[in-house]
C-alpha cells in the first residue's frame, strides 16, 4: 500500500479476497494509519471510507452535512490542498451497477488528480 501511494502514476487498487480473510479489517487499519498520520505529515493522504453494501447509486451518496463525494473532495482539496485516498469497502454487496460506479470513480480522479483510490 505504501509503494502504491507514493507511485504518481498508479491512482486506483483493487484488494480482493475471499470473504471473512480480513478486507474490512484492513480498510479500518489503514484509515486509522492514515488518519493518524495526516496531521503529522503533509504528504499524506485523508482517508474517506465509503462502505458500498448499502448504496446504489453513489453519486447520490452523501457523505457529510448533506454534501455528495464531489463536492466534499472539492472542498477538501481546495481549502486543505491535500491528497485523498477515497477507500471502497464492500464492492461485491454494492446495488448499484459497477460499471457506473467505476466510471463515477474515473470521472472523480480525473477532476481531482490529488485523489487515489
């Protein structure tokens, strides 16, 4: 993971297992990690977890105080000036179609290069 978010030229990975092999648990590790570093260093990332099981449409997914991924990463990237790491959990429960949340998530990279997910 730490190879991947110093590579400039990678932005997004997928971690697949089977399940009950500890993704989840992973993904809680590593926004804790992060989050605890973001305040230390400048070059780290912001963690946003986003747990799929229950959407459908991720666009209409509101994240904080009623603001959907774009304008929350909007915001975060213009006031902080700081990388993001967007961290999808539960791909395989997602409701919605995963070629459209694939290319949501393509649409918000190539908006905000300072986001990997």
């Amino acid at each position: 993971m730490e190879d991947f978010l110093k590579d400039d030229e990678r932005w997004r990975v997928v971690i697949g297992a089977s399940f009950g092999l500890g993704k989840t648990s992973f993904v809680k590790y590593l926004a804790n990690k992060l989050a605890n570093l973001y305040n230390v260093s400048e070059d780290s990332y912001l963690p946003i977890v986003i747990e799929l099981s229950e959407l459908e449409d991720i666009r209409n997914y509101f994240i904080h105080d009623q603001e959907n991924l774009d304008s929350l990463l909007s915001k975060i990237i213009e006031n902080e000036s700081r990388s993001v790491l967007l961290i999808f959990d539960g791909l395989d429960e997602y409701k919605g179609e995963i070629k459209d949340l694939f290319s949501h998530i393509t649409e918000l990279h190539d908006k905000y290069k300072k986001v990997k997910l």
